[in-house]
C-alpha cells in the first residue's frame, strides 16, 4: 500500500507509514473500497465502516483466492429473502432501511456461519448460500436445512426501529459446475452453473412467510431428521414438468441419525458374525455383574450402527434397560447435550412443552425411576428446569456443583443397574463434548461391578481404559473380528484372555 503523503510503499496490514506517519488507506472489508482514513462511510458500497469490517468477521470463512479452475461438484443452495421488503423501502427512511437490512444479514449471516456454510452474495435482501463449497461435509444437505430453520428463528426475534421482519428459505441440492472467474476487480466471484441455484431461487418465491421449502433432492438425503408437509407437486417458473416440494416443519424426534437417514427396515447384516459373538458375549459376562465397555470403531459407511442395531435386535426378548447417547456434530460446545438429551427422550419432552410442563415429567420420570434426594436438584438444574422449594439447589461453588451433576448422573446409572442388566450405548463419540467426554471416563471405571455392557460407538479409535474391547470394523474383512490397532500389545491380550 503506497502512502499517499511520501509515496512510500508499505506493507498491507500497516494502519500507519513506516516513512513519515501518515494515516494509510483502509480497504473496506465487504467490498475492497480503499477509503481515507477518515472515512466513516464505504465510498464503494455505503456501508458503515466499522459495520463492515463486523458483517466480514461474523460471516463465514472467506474462501481461498479466486482461481480460473472449474470443477464439478454437488452442491446444496439456500436463498433467503426478506419478505415485504419493497414496501419496508417506501415506509421508511434510506438510513433506516439500511439498518434493517444490515441487521436481517447479519443476523443470516451467524446462523448460516453456525453450519459452515458459505455466503456466496448479497444480493439487496436476498442472500445466496452455498454448502458442500468452497469446503464439503456429509451432511451439507441436513446443514442447510437447519441453517434454513435458524435463519427464520433469528429474523422473527429481531427488533430494529420497530419492524416486525420475516424471512422464507428455498432449499435445492444437485450437481453444478462451480468455480469460472467472472466480473472484474472486486466485482470478481467464482460462479456457480446449474439448475440448483435457479430451482432454490424459485422455491423461495413460492415459500409462505416463515416457511422453508425444500425440493426432492434435498428430501432424499436429509431423511426422517425433520418433520415436513408435502406440498404436493407445484409449479416452478421456468419449467414445463410440475417438481414435488416439501416445507420443513421442525427437527424430528427421532434422535438417532442412523434411523432417520435409513429407516426402520434393515437389510440383512452379513459377515459380521464374529464381531456379534464378541458383543454376545460381553453382554453375558455383564449380566452376571462383571461390567464389560466395548469399543466399536471404523470409518463412516462400515456398519459400526448396523452391528449395534443387529445387537439390539438379539436383545429385544431379555430383560434389561437400555439407555441411548447421542452425541451431535452442532452440540459438541453444549456440556453433557447427550446426558440431557437422554433425560428429556426418557420423560418425554415435547419442543412446546413450557418449563413448568416439563418438571411435572421430570418428577413423573423420577417416580417410576428413584434417585437419591440429594440428587434430584441437581439434575433439575441440568435441565434448565425451574427450581422449587421441593428441589433447592446448594450454593456450591461452579467446580463443586459440577462434581455432584456428574455424581448424580453416574448415581441414576448405578439406580438403573441395580433394577435390571443395562445396555448403554454411546452413539457418535468421535462429536463428544469435553464434559461429557469426562463424566463418560469416569463410567467406564465404575461399571466396572456393575451389570452395564457399555458401548462406545465412534469413527476415530479412543482410549477408554484397559479393560475395554476394541473392534475395528473398518479394518475387518468379512468374518473376521480384531482388536482395535490402536491396542497396544498389552491390551490386546488383556481384551482377548477375559
């Protein structure tokens, strides 16, 4: 950056010149602009300055330099619109306006940021999304969707000069060619060519306030995660065949992702005998009080949820409780979200129900299946129920009240325990969070007399304890069950001799 009192050249992240002192331009961050060092406003786009360098550091990460490489690739394309914006321009002041907008993109903005997804343009008071580019997940589809449903949640509850704002989502996914350089300087962008974009564009018009439409692609790979109303088939500008569309309702009950994504009926497990054996037999020394833990892992597609689903299904005719954890991708900085989702599916929360409805389930839950007293305050709060003078809260320090959370959740296990045999499984570990990850190290070293088979299913091998058996179903041919490769020496034969 050239100074432009001395001409001296400097460095691009100098504020000041090296040579005389003088203030340096500052480039805008949404659009590049250079402006004086004075400038409150963006001479490029308008902007407020300081709110621009905010839009660029809440958005998603910005993507790597522009290259003239096309590649193909799917994609899944969300656009958001701002519904009545039109109108909002003749009732309002431009600088008014221009704070509504700002706040309706930001906020956007942080829900799509949220699930890693990429903000491709601003266009007015439209915003085009992309997920599975410039970096892809598994789950782009299932990503947008919840992005989607977040982004209609926060522009709800925004409140700027008083305007009462709503949005509407169009959801598509399918192949596109993505990456061709068009425009010039810092109008330059890397396009995407397709039908998705145009179809997201036009499922968005035919949204209702509030609504996010998807399209069949989308449906296809996001499964039974959402409760949907089918729209039938409807018509889309631009084209003669009639498309099925859905509109996304909620995130779904169903809390495993293997089953939403696969549904109820399974094909027959082949080849997997041995591993079952293994499973089989860690489960008859569990019964008889001697805990067993038995680490499943493998890369994603192996069968490390099919083996555990064959393992229930042999079970469904013994008595035992079996209790289901299910670590999450989007929860992973929610402390003990397994816990508390396990606690919430077994009194049978429902989204709606308001704190009050809630306790009365927790209590009920807690009837059939006793705590110790001492206990029950503390899962209360844990729940983010309402506390009561049936259930008062010690005045504990924070590492204090954290010790007796996690003693009170391992005392509702050895409760269980002591009642009939328990199945635990711990369902996607690899998405652990650190609290949980604790209080699941502290289990594995007392299940230990206790009639628990707990299994911990996870993609990346872990270190557990020693007595755990390890199962590498990646590395397994068909009909073959080993230890883990992570299993030192020691540990193999310690897992192999009980």
């Amino acid at each position: 950056m050239r100074c432009p009192s001395c001409m001296a050249q400097n460095s691009e992240n100098r504020r000041f010149c090296a040579q005389c002192g003088t203030p340096l331009p500052s480039a805008c961050p949404a659009c590049g602009f250079e402006n004086e060092p004075t400038a409150k406003f963006c001479g490029g786009c308008g902007k407020l300055i300081g709110e621009a360098t905010s839009s660029a550091l809440v958005g998603v990460p910005t993507p790597p330099t522009p290259t003239d490489s096309a590649e193909r690739r799917q994609l899944t394309v969300m656009f958001c619109d701002l519904v009545g914006s039109t109108a909002l321009a003749y009732q309002l002041d431009p600088e008014d306006l221009r704070e509504v907008i700002g706040a309706y993109q930001k906020c956007v903005a942080d829900a799509i940021n949220r699930y890693d997804g990429f903000v491709a343009k601003y266009m007015g008071d439209g915003i085009l999304v992309y997920f599975g580019y410039p970096g892809a997940h598994e789950d782009d589809a299932e990503r947008a969707v919840r992005a989607g449903l977040g982004s209609i949640d926060a522009v709800g509850r925004l409140d700027v000069k008083t305007v009462k704002l709503r949005a509407r989502v169009g959801i598509a996914t399918g192949v596109v060619v993505v990456g061709d350089l068009i425009g010039e300087g810092s109008a330059q962008e890397q396009s995407v060519v397709g039908e998705t974009p145009n179809l997201a564009a036009r499922l968005q018009a035919l949204a209702e306030p509030d609504a996010v439409v998807i399209a069949a692609s989308t449906r296809r790979l996001v499964g039974d995660l959402f409760e949907y109303e089918s729209l039938g088939e409807v018509d889309v500008k631009g084209l003669a065949a009639r498309l099925p569309a859905w509109q996304v309702l909620r995130p779904s009950g169903v809390a495993s992702r293997f089953e939403a994504l696969r549904g109820s009926a399974l094909t027959r497990l082949v080849g997997r005998d041995e591993e079952i054996d293994l499973l089989l037999r860690r489960w008859a020394r569990a019964k008889a009080g001697e805990g067993q833990v038995v680490l499943v892992s493998g890369e994603p597609g192996f069968g490390k949820s099919r083996i555990t689903a064959e393992l229930e299904e042999r079970l469904y005719a013994e008595p035992h409780i079996q209790l289901r954890y299910f670590c999450s991708p989007y929860r992973q900085d929610s402390a003990l979200f397994p816990f508390i989702d396990q606690i919430g599916r077994a009194a049978g929360f429902a989204p709606t129900d308001p704190p009050a409805s809630k306790l009365e389930k927790f209590e009920t839950l807690l009837a059939r299946r006793p705590v110790p007293e001492g206990d029950v305050a503390f899962l209360v709060d844990l729940l983010s129920l309402p506390s009561s003078e049936r259930h008062p809260l010690p005045n504990l320090s924070p590492q204090r009240k954290k010790e007796r959370t996690l003693d009170a959740l391992i005392h509702r296990l050895e409760g269980l325990a002591h009642r009939q045999p328990v199945v635990m499984i711990f369902e996607d570990a690899h998405w652990i969070d650190p609290t949980s990850r604790e209080l699941l190290d502290l289990t594995v070293g007392r299940v230990r007399n206790l009639p628990v088979l707990l299994i911990v299913r996870s993609r990346v091998p872990a270190s557990l304890d020693q007595r755990a058996a390890c199962v590498d179903v990646g590395a397994s041919s068909p009909g073959s069950a080993r230890p883990n490769r992570s299993c030192d020496a020691d540990r193999r034969r310690q897992s192999l001799a009980r």
